[in-house]
C-alpha cells in the first residue's frame, strides 16, 4: 500500500488540478459583483441521509484557497447525517468561499455516497469475518478521495495502484504462459529490482487453486466468479496457507452468502462505479 506521504501527495494534486480546471484565470462571476473586502459565513446542509465523508477534505480545500478561511464543524467525517443536518460553517472571504463551493460539494457529495455504500455492505458482513475491499475501477484522477472514502465508510483499501502490489490476473496468465510460469517469472522480477511486493493470484477454477498452492510465496488468491458451493471448496483447498479474496459480480443480495463461504476478503468495484452522490449544498447565511 502508498504511503501516508504518498496518499497526502495525491490529495494536494487532487485539489491544484481541480481548482486549475474551475477557477483558471479567475472566477469572474464573483469577481465581477463582490467586492474583494467582503466577508461572510455559508453553511454545509444535508438534503439527504447517510455517511458523511469529505470534512478533512473540504478543511484542505479552503485552506488551499484562503488560509484565513475558518470552519466550524459539527458532524465529523464517518457520522451518520438527515435531512436538514448542517455539517459545518466556513467564514471569511465571500470571493474564497465561492471559490471552493464547487469542489469542496463536489468532492463530498461523492465520497458521501461511497462512504454509505461501503457502510452498508460493512452492516450486511457484520458476524463474519469477512472485509470488504474497494478496488481500481475508480474515477480517474481522484482515486485518492475516493479510496479515503471506502476507509471513512468502514471498508478497507486494496492496493492503489499498479505499482504498490503485483496481481497477477487472467490475462497475465494467459499472456505468461500459465499460472507457475508468471509466478516465477513475477518472483524472479521482483528480486532483480529488490521489490518487496505481495502477490495475488486469480484463479478461475480449482484447478488453478490447486496450481497456485503448489508455489511458494503467495500472499492472497483471488477466488474469480466463483459460485457458492465452489468458493467453499476453494476455500477449504486452501485451508489457511494464505489470505482469500472473492470477487465476481457480488451484490448486496449475495455479499453475505460468500462471506459464510468462509474468505478472509471480498472485492467490489461497485462501491466506487455504482454510487449515487449524496445531496449536499453549501448555503449563505
């Protein structure tokens, strides 16, 4: 996984490249009518309900934009928010705070909706012990919000990218030569660049699990598309010798029947492709 330096780095990349692509050479519409003295206060409001995410976020925004920004905050990230909810206030520069609206409701408003995604698929695993991970089927070029979105909502974070972990999935296997070849070939690359770096396999059938167990060195086997009855036997073929990850399709009405299969992890692009955004906005007061 990326560092906190490196997570920290992507945010602060994040917020430059949003506020070059809205503001450019200047937001003309508050420039043109608010005198640059001017000062006030705008509230946060919830139009929606679920789990709040994106107040560290919104901090560094307006922070970005205008230090001298204050903000108020009375809901955290994680917390359960309703209809008529204020989240916080943000006082100072009228032209700053009009500045940041955009991406400060944008940002959250997303994460909002990721974060209760995640919190319901937590709920449906409670009992078991089975975690969810997110994965790379993300919004490009805010990766990083949407990650830290997953954490805020209870989940946990697969790998960030392609360069903080191998996995080694179908077509690497096909274009390899087949499950042992890419393996070694994988052990034998990581040693040459001193990588220290996990390894996960995808297998698409017992097969393949029982291939894959016949390597050294690996730290968790993707159990891909898998139904009900062949995870469990995946699951007892492997019998602890590393970590297992179902993954395939899950949905709220399935999650739970492969969790009682017994894998340690299941991945679910759809926490972060499929969500609707919260209903946020940011209102002068």
């Amino acid at each position: 996984m990326i560092s906190k330096a490196q997570f920290e780095k992507e945010i602060q990349l994040i917020i430059e490249n949003a506020i070059r692509e809205d503001v450019g050479e200047g937001d003309h519409s508050s420039l043109s009518c608010i005198p640059k003295e001017a000062t006030g206060t705008a509230k946060l409001l919830v139009k929606d309900s679920g789990i709040i995410a994106g107040v560290d976020f919104a901090k560094q925004v307006f922070n970005y934009v205008d230090a001298d920004l204050k903000m108020t905050t009375f809901i955290n990230d994680g917390e359960k928010v309703a209809f008529g909810d204020v989240v916080f206030y943000v006082s100072g520069s009228s032209q700053a705070i009009l500045k940041a609206e955009r991406l400060v409701l944008n940002a959250m408003q997303r994460m909002s909706a990721i974060a209760t995604k995640t919190a319901f698929f937590v709920d449906l695993l409670k009992g078991t012990k089975t975690k969810i991970l997110d994965t790379r089927k993300t919004t490009p070029g805010i990766r990083a919000l949407e990650k830290w979105a997953v954490k805020i909502g209870g989940g946990e974070n697969h790998r960030f990218a392609l360069y903080d972990m191998i996995m080694i999935k179908d077509n690497h296997i096909d274009f390899a030569g087949g499950i042992t070849a890419a393996i070694n070939k994988t052990k034998t690359y990581l040693q040459e660049k001193n990588l220290d770096l996990k390894i996960i396999v995808e297998a698409r059938n017992l097969d393949e699990i029982s291939e894959i167990l016949e390597n050294e060195g690996i730290y968790r086997i993707l159990i891909d598309n898998f139904s009900f009855e062949d995870t469990k036997k995946a699951v007892d073929l492997i019998n602890g010798k590393c970590l297992t990850e179902s993954s395939g399709g899950i949905n709220e009405n399935t999650i739970r029947k492969y969790a009682d299969c017994g894998v340690d992890y299941i991945s679910s692009g759809a926490l972060t492709h499929s969500v609707y955004n919260m209903d946020l906005s940011l209102k002068a007061f």
